[in-house]
C-alpha cells in the first residue's frame, strides 16, 4: 500500500472516524468528501457511509438555515444578507424568482459559492413550502454526495496505481491531495469574487 509512510497520520483521522469527517463536511463539504473519497480508495472509509454523512452534513444546516429566514424578519436576516452585499431591491428579485423558479434558483444558488448560505434563508424568508424546498434541497444533495465522493474515490484508485506502476515516492500522493484542494479554493475563490456576482443579475 502506497500510503504506509502516511499511517500515523492517517491513523489520527481515521481515529477521529466518521464523526471528524461528518464536521469537517458542516464546514467545508466538497474537498472534504472528496479527500474522505479519496482515503476511502485506500480503504480507510467506507464510501457509502461517507455519501450517507455528506447528505446529512449538508442537509441538517440546509433546514436550520431556511428556518432562521421563515422565522427571523427582521435585523438577522438583513444582516445574514447585508454581510454578502445583497441589498433590499436585490432581495425583492432573489425572493421573486425564487417562488417562480424554486428548482433552477435552488440549483443555482447551491452550487455558486458564497450563494447557498444566503439562498436558503431567502427561501426561508420567502415563505417557499418546506416540504417543496426540502425535497428539492434532498435530491441536490444525494447527487452532490455521490458526485464529490466519487470523485475522490476513483481519484484515489487512479493514483494508487498510477504510483504503484511507476513506483513513484509516496510524497506524490499528499501533493496530489494537496493539489486538489488548492485548486478546489482557488476556483470557488474565482467564483465568488469575480464570476458570480449577485449584483450583475439585477437589472
């Protein structure tokens, strides 16, 4: 196994087990399932149990969130919205398309980063039925499950035996690990400065 020079370490995460992986994916859900993917390729997790936790970590603060727009009116909200530059004409545009195109709009907003904080508790605050916007927000999150742990669990396939074949040093492994997730914030970092601005949606 390629990884042998990494078991202490490796040892410390999997010590944590799946509850350091379910936190870490409240936090920073995409790199994390795919790097636990990744490990699970080198038989530290079990990926369906990540994919189960990955759905979970993001469905749980989904519903919190949508709450606290259905129930806070008044100064959180605009202070949760202010705090991503979203201003009150902005709102009013958000919270109508939202209601007309709740599928494409959720669609949107949870794959644009910094956009699904705000977007659900413009949802909650829109008065979407929670039933609607909680199976919608479901089914995003099972294929956004599947797709990022996949994505590291075949990713750790093709480098396992890409090392194994080319007996290449271990030390490839952690900078291909390390590659990915500079990449990952450097994209979303892309995105939501530059790319995806909210105010260029408002006419």
């Amino acid at each position: 196994m390629v990884v042998q020079s990494f078991t202490e370490l490796l040892a410390l995460i999997q010590g944590g087990g799946y509850l350091l992986i379910f936190i870490g994916m409240f936090i920073e859900g995409p790199i994390v399932a795919f790097i636990a993917g990744f490990l699970a390729a080198l038989g530290f997790f079990n990926p369906f149990i990540l994919v189960l936790l990955f759905i979970l970590g993001n469905q749980i603060p989904d519903s919190i969130l949508f709450y606290i727009g259905r129930f806070s009116r008044g100064k959180l909200v605009y202070k949760i919205l202010s705090y991503f530059k979203i201003n009150k004409k902005e709102l009013i545009w958000l919270e109508k398309n939202i209601k007309k195109h709740l599928i494409k709009t959720t669609v949107f907003y949870k794959t644009v980063p910094p956009l699904p904080l705000p977007g659900i508790v413009i949802s909650g605050f829109a008065k979407v039925p929670f039933r609607k916007f909680f199976f919608i927000d479901l089914i995003y999150n099972i294929f956004y499950a599947i797709f990022f742990v996949a994505l590291g669990y075949y990713s750790g396939i093709i480098t396992d035996t890409s090392l194994r074949l080319f007996k290449l040093g271990q030390f490839v492994l952690l900078g291909a690990a390390a590659a990915a997730a500079i990449l990952y914030f450097l994209i979303k970092w892309i995105i939501s400065k530059e790319i995806f601005n909210v105010n260029k949606l408002v006419s």
